[in-house]
C-alpha cells in the first residue's frame, strides 16, 4: 500500500488545487487568488506527510509533487486554446511562474518533512 500513497496524494493536490483554478474564467484569475490558498496549503502538508512517512524516494517526492501546480495550468492552457489559440500567447511564462509558485508550498513542505522524519528517527 505503501507505492500508492504518492500517487493518491499527487491526485488529490492536483484536483484540490485545480478544481478552484479551472471554475474562474482566465481573465479573473488575478482578482482570486484566494481561492487557490487552500490546494496550496494542502499541497505543502501533503509533501510534508510524503517525506515524513518515506513513502518514496524524497527525489520522486519532490518532482511529483513540484509538478503539480503546472500542471493544473497545463490542463487550463489546454482546455482555453482550444476554444481561443491566443489565449495563452505568453503560455511558457505562465508554467514557470507556476512552477515557482508551487515550490513556495513543497519547499518548506519538504523541510517541514525531513524534520519530521529525523524526529521520528530519534525517538525510535
């Protein structure tokens, strides 16, 4: 059971991030960012509870989970170019500021983490 705790957390973060970030149309995305704190909050305690667990490799961790958030905007550059192509004209921008976005919540997610882990290591 232990393989498919990372997976299921990826899922669940990609939706919980998603679902939020799809239902607003593209040109009111700045005026909600708050709708999206809560996918992110959750997106750091669920690398936080991958690393601290040792689910997997901390590598695989950090690259499912750092994935995340671009792809939630993959998901919307698609869906919005195929109803308009010059939506997304600046789409490679948008993915790294996404990417960067989401390392702000798996970073300290990650340390959180591995203190987590080194704690659990002492006591045992």
């Amino acid at each position: 059971m232990r393989f498919l705790r990372l997976p299921i957390c990826w899922a669940f973060a990609f939706f919980a991030a998603g679902i939020p970030f799809w239902r607003i149309a593209y040109d009111q995305l700045n005026l909600s960012f708050h709708v999206f704190l809560p996918g992110a909050l959750l997106l750091g305690v669920l690398t936080m509870m991958l690393v601290a667990l040792e689910s997997a490799r901390a590598r695989s961790i950090i690259f499912a989970m750092l994935m995340c958030v671009p792809m939630v905007d993959i998901v919307t550059i698609v869906r919005d170019t195929a109803v308009d192509p010059t939506t997304h004209n600046l789409a490679p921008f948008e993915l790294a500021i996404a990417g960067v976005l989401g390392a702000c919540f798996v970073v300290p997610g990650l340390v959180a983490g591995l203190i987590v882990r080194a704690l659990l290591r002492r006591q045992a």
